[in-house]
C-alpha cells in the first residue's frame, strides 16, 4: 500500500496542476490600433488568417441598442475589435476597409451630445466610439428613414455621422462594391 501512496500522491499532483492551467483564463487586450476599446482575445496555433496582402472590406450593419442609455452599443465597438484583431496578426491597417450603419433601435446612438441628453439624461455613450472610427477612415452612416420616422433631422447627428437615404441603400451599394456583410 505504501508503494502507491507517491504514486497517488503524483496523480493527485497532476491533476491539480492540469486542472489550474486549465482554468486559466485569456484575458482580451487592446491594442495595437485602439488602445482604450476593442479588446481581443490572442488566440495560438491559428488554422486560418486571412491573406495579409488582401484588402478586407465589411459593412456592418447595426440596428440595435442597449437599453440602458449610459451604455454604449457593443456592435459599434466591433469595428474597433475588428481593427485590432486584424492588425495584432500582421494584416496592415490600410488594407482595412470598414464602414457601418445605424437604423432602427441604434439609430440614437448618432445623436449629438446635446440631443442625447435632453432625450436620454445622460451622456451619449457612442460619441467617442464614432469619432475614433472615423478618424481612422470608416464611413459612418445612418439611415434616412429611421431617422426620419425617430423625428431626428441632421442638425441633431454627431458630425461624423453622414444621412443615407436608408440603410438598405447604403448596404446594397457596398455590397455591390464587394464589402461583405457583417450583421450580428
């Protein structure tokens, strides 16, 4: 009995020790092209990436909110994810071509600062995410309609924030001009 008392004492070992790094969590980072939003996760061993010499162009097409106004809208951080995690794994940043638009739900997330809160009592928790987006070059769109049936005119918009006739317009456009879908 006492010869497999180091045995089990081993087993017991290596369990505990399988399973702690097991249980040990990635943590997502930002960065390399916004350092304060987009966190992703590093992932190892990668089976597919894309070709680094290929343009990559999406159009993301949001039509949710939070529903918690002080919140900001997780989908328009994507494109920050996006960016990042594209980058982190060698696609240079001007092969990156991104665009969105914001109609139904999400069309208050284009509101300016002063709009959003005489509507909401709070801060637009969207305004700098749409900024930074459009610093780096995405088109920021939202649709005419929606804008229109929310009783929203362009004098209440952030100014990065261009009027589409609607979204199914701006989205069947750059379809057209081979960016791809991305609707979550």
């Amino acid at each position: 009995m006492q010869n497999r008392s180091p045995l089990l004492l081993f087993l017991t070992l290596l369990f505990i020790q399988t399973s702690v790094s097991f249980g040990q969590k990635n943590e997502p980072t930002t960065g390399p092209v916004f350092n304060d939003v987009g966190a992703v996760f590093s992932i190892d061993d990668l089976d597919f990436l894309p070709d680094k010499s290929q343009e990559l162009k999406a159009i993301f097409d949001i039509d949710r909110k939070q529903t918690d106004p002080s919140a900001s809208n997780p989908i328009i951080s994507s494109l920050h994810r996006y960016y990042n995690m594209h980058v982190r794994y060698g696609v240079p940043k001007d092969k990156i071509h991104l665009a969105l638009v914001l109609h139904g739900s999400s069309t208050k997330d284009a509101l300016s600062p002063a709009v959003y809160k005489e509507k909401f009592k709070t801060d637009n928790p969207n305004k700098d995410l749409i900024n930074t987006l459009s610093e780096i070059g995405v088109d920021v769109y939202i649709c005419g309609q929606s804008m229109s049936y929310m009783g929203y005119s362009k004098k209440d918009l952030l100014p990065e924030v261009k009027v589409a006739l609607s979204a199914m317009t701006v989205l069947t456009v750059y379809q057209m001009d081979n960016y791809a879908l991305i609707k979550f």
